[in-house]
C-alpha cells in the first residue's frame, strides 16, 4: 500500500548513473590503474558484508551504482570466518562470495582488503580472540606464529576467490586486494620487527599470484609492487603521493562521516567539503581511484562493535544505516562522478598544465592533441567567494570550492553548490508494545561465591577470561565481618563498567569513556556482622581494535579495597570466585527454545529492578519500510528478536548536549516472521519496556534550492549533447528542480513553492523580499 508523503520545495534533480564491467587484466602505472588496456578513473564505495544483510545487498549495490560508483569495497572479517581454529563459517550475511558476487552481477569492480587485520571500529580489529592464546605471539610483527596464522587466513581467502574465478585476472570483478590495514601508525611501536614484517606482508601477498595489484594503506613505504594509498578526509592535502613514479595514486578512505561512539555528539561531514576533497586529489595528486568510508556504513549487529562504539555505523553516509538514500550527500556525489566521467579521458590521457588565477584561485588545465580540454578552476579561500578570468571568461567561484568545465568552457559542476534534492528521514511508530501484559520478565541471578566454579587468589584480566564469549564477568567475593557496620569500598577498573552488589543489593556502579576507558568507584557499603556477598559485575563494551600490541590489552577490575573506622583492607589479593557471562546467557533467554524452557512472570508496573530480562512479542508491520526498535525508555543492555541479536544498546550514556547517543535500533525485515516474532532485552539498568515500540523508517519530506547560478544536473549536459552541437548547448542550458519520491511513496502535499528570492533551508523557510509564491491547486 502506497504511503501518504509531504513535499517541502525549493529546487533539485535526478542525475544520471554510471556503471562498470568486471574482468580482464589489471596493470597499473604511474597515472591510473589499466584494466583490459584502458586507463580507468575509478570510484569506489565501502560496504561490508557483515553490516547487512543478504537481502539488503541487491539494493544497496544498486544505489550505489546508480550513484555513479565503478566499484564496491570491503573488508575481510577474520574473527567472524574462523571463530575457532580452522572452523570456517561463510553462512548468512558471511557470505563474502555470494556478496561478490552480486556485485559482479551488476557490473561494478571489488576492492576486497582482507587484511586480515582490519581495524574498521570493529571487535579486536578483525583478529579472532584465539590468537591471543597462542603461545609467544606478537601480533602485527615479524613474529612468526602471528605470520603463520595471518597467512593460514589469507591463503584461505586468496584461494576460495579463485575457486570461484572472482579475481579480475580470471574474468571477476576483483580489481585491487589490500594486504595489512594502517599499519605505519604503530610501527615504530615494534622497533626492529617492523619494517621486515611490512616486507614479509608484501612478499607473501604478491606471492599467492592473484593476478590484480595489491595495496597498503597508511603505508608509506609499502614495498614494490605493492601500492601505497592514503586514508583520511583531506588526502589531496596529507598524502605524501606514491612512493614510485610508477604507481598511482590510490585514496583507499575518504570518511563521509566520523563514526560515532557513547557520549560524543555526532560530527557531520557536508557533501560540498567531500566533493571538494575528492576533485582536489584528482588534479593535485593525479588521483585516479576514490573510495568512500562509508558508503553504506550498515549496523554492528550482535556484539561486534569495538570498545565504546554505537551499534549504528555510519548512518550519516550516502546511503543510510537502513539502505535509505541520504540526501544530498548521495546526491552531490553522484553529479560530482558524472561530471568527472564527462572528461576523464582527457583527464586520464591528456597533458596537465596549472597556474595561478590570484592569490588563491588557481586552474589545472588537461589537453590532448584532438582538441579536448578540460579544466578546474580552484578557490582555496575560505572565506570569500572569486571573480577570476578564464580564457577570456569570468568565472564565479565560491568558497573553498572547485568549479568542472569538461570542455574549458561551460562549469557542469561545483562542488559548493548543491543542485540536488534534500530529504528528511522520519520514523513512525508501527506496533507499540505499551501494555505491562505485553511482558514478561525474569531477574537474573546474582551469583554468591560458594556457586563459583573458577577461584584465584588475584583479580584475573577479564578478556583473556572470557574469552570473548560475553560482554560479562562477575568477581565475587566473601568478605567476614564481625558487626554491623557502614564501610567504605573503592574499586578501581581498567574498563569499560562497574556494578557492584553487597548481599544482593547493588550499592554503586560507574563506567569509563571511549579515550578513558579505566575509572573508580567509591561507595558507601552497608555490612552485616557474619559473611557478605560482594558481587561485583564488570561489563565490556566492545574488545579493542586498533593500536599496537593488542595482545597485551587488560581490562576489568585491578584493585579492591575495604575502608574501615580509618583502616584499609586490601580485597586485590584476596580469595575471589568468577563467573563468566550471565547466567540468561547460559540458558539462551534470548532464544525460542530457551524462552520457552525458563520461568517468567508477568510485570505489574512500568518500573523494574536492574539486571533484569525482558521478553515479548509482535507481529511485523506492514509494508516494506525498513523497521527500527525505539529503545528511549530503557537504559543499557542489548536486544534479540528471533534469536538474533541486533546489537548493545546505551541509551543512558548521554552526549555533552543531553541526549542519547542512539535510540532507534535497526531490526532487519530479514529477521521476521509475520506473526509472533520474539523480542528479548537484557536490561541491566532498570528501563521501562512500555516505552518499546517497533517504528518504520522512511523518507516523508524532501526539498531543493537553486540560483540563476547553480549548473543544472548533468541528466541535462548528457542528453542535450546528444542532439546538439556542444557550444549551443551550453548557453541554453537552465537550472532546472525535478523533486522525486521513493519507490513507492507518492506526492501528498506541497508545503512551499517560490520564486525570486526566499530565504532559510528545508527546516524553515520564508518569502523573500522580491518573490512569486506559486500556490497549491
């Protein structure tokens, strides 16, 4: 059923997309990658698998081309392939091969960086948790079990891409493969075992015979014949270019946002700064490959986000955390592609000249000896805008801004100037689950230290503990007192959550910080005469995922102390039980099965006690919105439906401004069944689950706005010029708005139409001083 939709106008329009074939031959030299013999200016986005879901993956690529991208990008997920040693899982959203796949199925390229190292604010940075256990490993460095693990994976990876003929050298789509991932920002940590481990990554990367180039980014030095790239938002302005006049020159990130962790405001990128970046690299380092981190940033689904990062991931990325199109960064993009591809030709094979057009304006300028010319016209000013001469022409341009003229003459393009629509994202509650009798709760267990099956005389470091298999470890100990009395406990933590219970009770909790993970708690503890229970719950947030020397990596607790009419008891080297993981988690609360095997109760009001499971269950909304589960009302834990965890969820750690850092939680359609689907939340707070509601996610208000100034969309250049002679073209073209919907949603109304001189943007607007307002019929 087709959903009711508003329109809020100013002006835009729909550009054209640009695709490309798979297979043939890569080489490369010091211009640009050579593909089948051609020279190729090529650009990329990053979607990462496991960040979606199968069913996504069809129309997330298509967006993606239809946003003009030549290639899809992504990383290789060790730790989610080989959980164990040598136990391989490549089902359901692993599926690396069908999701190559279906990117060659719709003519792009793959960028496939198995690292397999990875970072990418994921847990442990890719690297399985099992390594850590391997006896004298020193990950990252000439060590050589690390080496023979790392290239155990690679091999593996090499070889089933070949098996399944994926490599561009075999007629696939696999185009680049990246070995390592940044590593020269730790190196110098490793001393000697560096740089001979950078060479030995290279040597055995080159050495698997892929028959495509490999990369290294962040790697300055990265050996022959492997190319150095730059990652980064200003890589025209930081990259120190390639180190051989035989490569080129290669942007393997280009952040479209900043990802977002607990308790930090969330930093948007503008597409006009990105659009900047990217055509400054072009001309200024001769860049001919862009990849955009992210271009569908997608969900940290389950417990894979790395220490203190949301489970939303790039939301504010062209294409959104639901697949939605987000304008007008996709927007702006893809006129900026489709402008490039209107000269790269003459970009790729002709003769580069630059100078000076003032102070802070300047021109690089492409010929070839048919005729062709293209220029770009640069302002670096970031202030003021600049009236400059051009081959007898004046030229307008904006701040800190590149202006495209394919033919030296006509501007097709600026990249200050956003001629595309804009949207609003709104979320519409589909099934609110507002009734106590629609839940059911069960507390969980606090354990005692008689029930504890691992003892140590010491405070055991809790990942090497846990092995990774809960976010949980419980230290628990008992603790003799002859009176009543108020003590005083301080417990200090290396990360990332403390809750502390006496006798059942919690008396305190605390947490750390994304840079400062490690904090104290110091409370107040009432102690009964006899034995006291103290339980104390410490919570990770995420493994680590970057830095040097990960396997040296502590948290949980590191000190306990009991303060007592002024005397100190020192609990670190005390006798203490642990528990790993919940004791739900063990039952599998969070399953059909599990559900069903345990002893719930109904809940009686809105309030509840911390550490508590909650579960219930709704039928799927209509429709094919994407769906997300409105989690304002609790506090910190995490939520399954059908068995399948759709991430951690903290909605009490709040931003500078006050507000949660996330609310709403994406729930995949692919999760669901019509009826009776599952919802199971383990609160560790105390939130209230009649605030729950399951929302639909969709696109209810787009506008534009254009000037007598803006060049119209390249739809426009591209389809006169097929019937027009150039020069004619050019000056009769107009700009023009063409506001679209969705697939499936229509007009419902228009809020705002004028011309002349309105003024404010999309939120708020008004009629300007010289307006026509053109009325609703």
């Amino acid at each position: 059923m087709a959903v009711g939709w508003r329109w809020l106008w100013w002006f835009g329009l729909v550009a054209a997309a640009v695709g490309g074939v798979s297979g043939g031959d890569v080489t490369y030299d010091g211009r640009s990658l050579i593909i089948n013999g051609q020279r190729k200016l090529l650009f990329s986005g990053s979607i990462h698998y496991p960040r979606s879901t199968p069913d996504m993956w069809q129309s997330l690529i298509s967006k993606s081309k239809q946003g003009g991208l030549d290639a899809i990008d992504t990383y290789v997920f060790w730790n989610l392939h080989e959980p164990q040693p040598g136990q391989y899982d490549f089902s359901g959203r692993r599926d690396i091969v069908k999701f190559i796949k279906e990117v060659q199925a719709q003519g792009l390229y793959v960028c496939l960086r198995i690292g397999p190292f990875i970072e990418a604010e994921w847990s442990y940075g890719g690297l399985p948790f099992w390594l850590h256990d391997v006896p004298g490993i020193v990950f990252r460095s000439d060590n050589e079990p690390f080496k023979y693990y790392m290239q155990n994976f690679t091999t593996k990876i090499v070889n089933m891409m070949k098996s399944e003929k994926l490599f561009a050298s075999q007629g696939g789509p696999i185009i680049l493969s990246q070995i390592e991932n940044e590593y020269q920002n730790v190196e110098k940590a490793f001393h000697e075992t560096g740089p001979p481990y950078v060479r030995w990554a290279a040597s055995m990367a080159a050495g698997l015979e892929t028959g495509v180039p490999w990369v290294m980014c962040k790697q300055d030095d990265a050996p022959n014949p492997v190319i150095n790239a730059c990652n980064g938002m200003r890589c025209a302005e930081t990259f120190v270019g390639p180190n051989s006049p035989n490569k080129p020159a290669i942007w393997t990130e280009n952040w479209t946002h900043f990802y977002d962790i607990y308790g930090n405001i969330t930093k948007i990128r503008s597409p006009e700064d990105i659009a900047y970046q990217v055509a400054l690299f072009i001309v200024k380092m001769n860049g001919s490959f862009i990849n955009y981190y992210m271009y569908h940033g997608g969900t940290n689904f389950g417990r894979t986000a790395s220490a203190f990062i949301i489970t939303s991931y790039y939301d504010q990325a062209p294409l959104d955390e639901y697949g939605l199109i987000r304008q007008p960064k996709w927007g702006h993009l893809q006129e900026l592609h489709a402008a490039v591809k209107l000269c790269s030709e003459t970009l790729l094979n002709g003769v580069q000249s630059n100078f000076s057009l003032g102070v802070l304006q300047e021109a690089y300028v492409y010929t070839r000896e048919n005729g062709e010319c293209a220029a770009f016209l640069l302002n670096k000013d970031g202030g003021h805008s600049a009236n400059i001469q051009f081959r007898n022409r004046t030229y307008q341009l904006p701040p800190k801004s590149i202006s495209i003229l394919p033919d030296c003459k006509t501007v097709a393009f600026n990249t200050a100037k956003v001629s595309t629509q804009f949207g609003t994202r709104t979320r519409q509650p589909a099934v609110k689950l507002d009734k106590t009798e629609m839940w059911e709760k069960r507390n969980e267990i606090i354990p005692v230290f008689d029930n504890t099956s691992i003892r140590s005389n010491l405070l055991l470091e809790q990942m090497n503990t846990t092995k990774d298999s809960s976010d949980y470890l419980w230290y628990i100990a008992s603790y003799q007192q002859t009176e009543e009395s108020k003590s005083e406990i301080t417990v200090n933590s290396r990360g990332h959550l403390l809750r502390a219970y006496v006798n059942g009770v919690q008396i305190g909790s605390g947490h750390g910080f994304f840079r400062n993970q490690g904090f104290t708690v110091k409370t107040t503890i009432p102690l009964t005469s006899g034995v006291n229970d103290i339980s104390l719950l410490s919570v990770m947030v995420g493994l680590p995922d970057s830095g040097a020397h990960m396997e040296r990596r502590a948290s949980g607790l590191q000190s306990v102390s009991i303060q007592e009419n002024q005397v100190s008891k020192n609990l670190t080297i005390s006798s203490w039980g642990y528990q790993v993981g919940l004791f739900g988690e063990k039952l599998q609360l969070y399953t059909e099965e599990g559900t069903n095997k345990a002893v719930w109760c109904n809940i009686n009001s809105s309030s509840s006690q911390p550490l508590t499971w909650f579960k219930s269950k709704f039928d799927a909304p209509g429709g094919s919105d994407p769906l997300a589960l409105n989690l304002g009302s609790m506090g910190k834990g995490e939520a399954w439906v059908n068995g399948q965890s759709i991430g951690r969820y903290w909605i009490s750690f709040h931003n500078p401004d006050g507000s949660p850092s996330q609310i709403w939680y994406h729930v995949p359609r692919s999760f669901l069944k019509p009826k009776d689907n599952l919802l199971v939340l383990f609160e560790e707070e105390g939130g209230n689950p009649t605030g729950i509601s399951v929302d639909t996610v969709s696109i209810t208000k787009v506008c534009g706005h254009i000037t007598d100034s803006t060049p119209p969309l390249l739809v426009s250049w591209k389809r006169e010029t097929l019937s027009r002679n150039k020069s004619e073209i050019h000056h009769e073209r107009r700009p023009k708005i063409h506001l679209h919907c969705p697939p499936k949603k229509y007009i419902s109304k228009i809020l705002f139409a004028s011309f002349g001189s309105p003024f404010g943007d999309c939120e708020s607007y008004a009629l300007g001083n010289v307006t026509r307002q053109i009325r609703q019929p």
